[in-house]
C-alpha cells in the first residue's frame, strides 16, 4: 500500500459497535488511503483482524470517542483483540477512567494488570493515586508492586 493511511473515525467504530465477541467474525471496515497518485481510495478489509485494525487505529488517531467501544470490549473473547482495545485505551488515556484501570488490577492476564497499573500513574487522579499508594506498600496487588515502582519514579518527591 502506498501512502498514508487515513482512518474515517466513524467507519472504525462502526464495526466494534456491531462487532460480537466471537472471534471468527467477519465484518467490513472500510478505511481510506491515498494511492500513489495521491488519488483517494476506499479500501474494505474483510477479515478477522479488521477489528484489530480498527481499534489500533482510533487509539493511534486519538479518538476520544472510541473510550467507551474500547473499554467495552476489553474482555473479547478474542485475546488478542482485547489487548488491541487494551493498547488503544493506553494511548489515549482518557480523563476520569480510573475505575475501568483499577477494575484491569483484577484481570487474569499480568499484561493488563502492568497496562493498569502504567496508565493509573500516567493519570494521576487522587483514586488512582491512592490505589497506587496501596499497591506500593504492598497492601493490595503485591505482585505489582515493582511496576508501580517504576510507574511512579519520576513523581516530584
């Protein structure tokens, strides 16, 4: 593919509104891109990792408005979806979602846990704060406690 790719954040989001949680689901995204005349072409992609595409995407893009899809579909049945989702939310890292991070301190999987644990000192919210303070003195998630560690480490003492 030549050129720069150019998410339409509405055909993104569309299909993690329809999207179910079964893994082999084949939907459309529909993205636009330049080709190599700079002309604007519409391109579907009809697999099962278009809604992986789609995610990375409005996380990369910035989409705002893709907090709440993205949180919802945090739990997917497809793993590596929910990790794509997961990333997404990362880099947004939208105001006042505490809670979603502090309730990924209880997932089974250590990568969503370390993902928690990061953006919970990235935002530096007063729950978010006293959970860490929690963690660092090793009264809850002692298993995080190096990570919240080194998420804090370059607080202003």
């Amino acid at each position: 593919m030549h050129g720069r790719v150019v998410v339409n954040h509405d055909a993104a989001l569309e299909p993690l509104r329809r999207g179910g949680a079964e893994a082999d689901d084949v939907r459309t995204v529909v993205l636009h891109r330049r080709d190599q005349h700079g002309r604007l072409v519409r391109t579907e992609i009809e697999t099962v990792e278009h809604r992986r595409l789609a995610a990375y995407c409005l996380g990369r893009t910035g989409a705002q408005e893709a907090k709440d899809i993205l949180t919802d579909n945090l739990h997917a049945e497809d793993a590596d979806f929910a990790k794509t989702c997961l990333d997404a939310l990362a880099t947004l890292l939208p105001p006042g979602t505490t809670s979603t991070w502090l309730n990924l301190l209880d997932h089974p999987d250590s990568y969503f846990k370390t993902r928690a644990v990061r953006a919970l000192a990235a935002l530096g919210e007063p729950k978010s704060l006293d959970a860490l303070r929690m963690i660092l003195i090793g009264q809850s998630y002692p298993d995080m406690q190096s990570i919240a560690l080194q998420a804090v480490k370059d607080y202003p003492v």
